[in-house]
C-alpha cells in the first residue's frame, strides 16, 4: 500500500525509504511512526530486499518529534507517546535485527528521533551539512528511538550524559570523530556514496550479514565463552547455506561470488 509520510521504492535489492515531510522537517507523528514500523516489517519479510537505504527528503533528515502534533494532544499526550514509542520502536528493532545491512544517509539537522534513527543504521553517511542534537531534554522530555542503547555503546557514557544534558550540537566532521558517522561526503556526493554502498551490499551474503549483525550487537552484553559459543553456532550455519557454500567455492577458483542472499 502506499504511504504519505515516506517514500518507500525497492529496485535491485535496495530499499529506499525516504522520510517525506519536508514541509515539518521531516518530524515523526503517529502516522509517520506506523509507516516506519510497516516498511520496516516489508524489508524484514521481503527477502528480495537485500539493503536498506533511509534518508530525508529535502534539507532535513528529521527533526525529532511533532511537537505540534504533541501539544495538539493534550492530556492524551501520554497515551499518544506510547502509542508512538510503540510503532517507533518496533521500526528500529526490525531494522537492527533484520538480516538486510541499513545505511542512513544523513542529508541535513538529525534531532531527537531522527538523531536516534541516524546512529540506529548500520552504516551512517553524513553530508558536511549535516548536523546531530539530542535535544530531548532541551524540551523537557527524555531520549526514545534506541538512543540510551546505542549512543552509550558507541561513545561512552560520558559523553553519551553530555549529549543529552547539554543539547551539544555536533558537527558532521565532529560525529565522525565521535564514532557516530561512518564518513562525511560532501552534499552532492551522499546520495551516490550511499547509494552505491547499497548496492554492493545488496550484491552480498544477506544471512551472513544478518548474522554479522546480531553478533556483534549481543557481543555487547554476554562473556567471552557465551559469545564465542554464538560465534560457532553461527558460522556452522553459514556454512551449510548456499551462499557459504558459494562463497568458499569462488574463493577457491579465483572469482567473483555470485551470492544470492540465501
């Protein structure tokens, strides 16, 4: 089905997904939250989708929150976060977990929820015009999105507290001293960068990047024997799919793998 807040279009194995508010900076509502959490189970079930591509249309990435949206509920404000939070969150956690690497390209200003999306991909572009903020507290309110999950883990505490008490404003060149960005590309250039990093993945082993995902995420939490004991596990599947089969076998004769994502 269509949607109307994203642009949502799949052509050789990428999925591009393009926050489309331009005219609210992009900034997730209701609808905007249910329509990530429904591209984002399409990419999950798809299995021709092979990469995912998010960015934002216009100069923006995403601002954050509707506030507008949130004054406008009232005393329901608290139901309605939660009915947001739930549609947001189950968007993140199936573009995490899925086997499908995600990039974002961050094209603008990334605030709140759209700076916890941003640092949520896999791989993060970021144009030299781009710009990071937490900004929650600025407002009053608390992180959401998976920022307190990921942005610790990335960072440090330290400096995750200091985001988010002061509001520090980053640049692009400064998020990517700070680990939060993969590379800066100048603006003309982060769509085709992005782009082209998509496609490749595309081209790749998809359950061994699924795979290569959640190791390294739950490597975060578990011992050193618990960890390798996953790390076995999954390599022994690896090897009886049909693209690690493959892949060994290219290896061998000295040419390109011709991975089919299985």
């Amino acid at each position: 089905m269509p949607f109307k807040t994203l642009n949502f279009d799949v052509q050789n194995g990428v999925a591009k997904i393009q926050l489309n508010r331009p005219d609210a900076a992009n900034a997730v509502n209701l609808e905007m939250g249910q329509e990530l959490m429904q591209a984002a189970l399409r990419c999950d079930e798809d299995a021709g989708i092979r990469a995912v591509l998010i960015t934002g249309t216009g100069k923006i990435f995403c601002a954050g929150g509707d506030l507008r949206a949130f004054e406008s509920h009232g005393d329901e404000l608290p139901l309605r976060l939660k009915e947001l939070t739930t549609y947001l969150h189950a968007a993140v956690s199936r573009f995490v977990r899925g086997d499908a690497p995600v990039i974002t390209a961050v094209n603008g200003a990334a605030g709140g929820a759209g700076f916890s999306l941003a640092i949520a991909g896999d791989l993060v572009y970021a144009s030299e015009k781009a710009r990071f903020t937490m900004a929650y507290t600025q407002v009053g309110l608390t992180p959401d999105g998976s920022s307190t999950y990921f942005l610790p883990r990335i960072v440090g505490v330290r400096k995750a507290l200091e985001l988010a008490l002061t509001n520090r404003v980053l640049t692009a060149q400064e998020a990517l001293e700070w680990g939060l960005v993969n590379e800066v590309v100048a603006p003309d250039e982060l769509m085709a960068r992005a782009e082209a990093q998509a496609a490749a993945l595309a081209q790749g082993p998809t359950k061994a990047f699924g795979e290569a995902k959640r190791l390294m995420r739950e490597g975060l939490e578990g011992s050193l024997e618990t960890q390798m004991e996953l790390e076995a596990r999954a390599i022994a599947a690896a090897g009886a799919r049909p693209d690690g089969r493959e892949g060994i076998k290219a290896f061998l004769e000295k040419r390109k793998a011709d991975f089919k994502g299985q």
